[in-house]
C-alpha cells in the first residue's frame, strides 16, 4: 500500500505499549471539560469505566465544578497514576 509507512506504525505503537500508554482507538480527540461532560464523554478516556463516570458526576453536582484537574484526584477509585493517564485529555 502506498503512503502508508508500516514500519513507522508498528515502531509507534510498540514505544506506546513500551512506555504504558493506553492504545485506545476510543480515546478523545479534543480536550474534555470536566465541568460540562456528559457520563458517555468521560467514559470514552482511558481507563474511566461507568462507575468512575458517575461518581465524578457525583462530586460535581455535590460540589460544584472542578477548579482544576488534578482535583480529580478526591474521587473515590481515582489515583495519581489514573490521573496522569488521562491528564493530557481532559480540561476545566
């Protein structure tokens, strides 16, 4: 097939696996607002599950919108490493 470099492809997507990063063909194009998402847009980040969805849903009705990102970390089931997972696609 032309234009398509295979090698380049399988050479990126092996350093992602290497390196632990989520190979999702889910994983959202644009920023996600933490303060305007719908559970159904949280769950298409990596490793956030239907329960994880709700209960940040949960924290943002009971307190309000989320200041910054990292306060994410508060949420039942969330952990720094689950944080710098989906750190890169999610705004407030």
């Amino acid at each position: 097939m032309a234009g398509i470099d295979f090698k380049s492809v399988i050479s990126n997507w092996c350093l992602a696996l290497l390196l632990g990063l989520a190979v999702n063909a889910q994983t959202p194009a644009m920023k996600i607002n933490l303060n305007t998402a719908t559970a159904a847009q949280l769950e298409t980040l990596p490793g956030i599950g239907t329960g994880l969805a709700k209960r940040i849903l949960e924290h943002r009705a009971k307190h309000g919108s989320f200041k910054r990102p990292q306060d994410l970390i508060v949420i039942r089931g969330f952990s720094a490493k689950r944080y710098r997972l989906i750190a890169p696609y999610v705004t407030t």
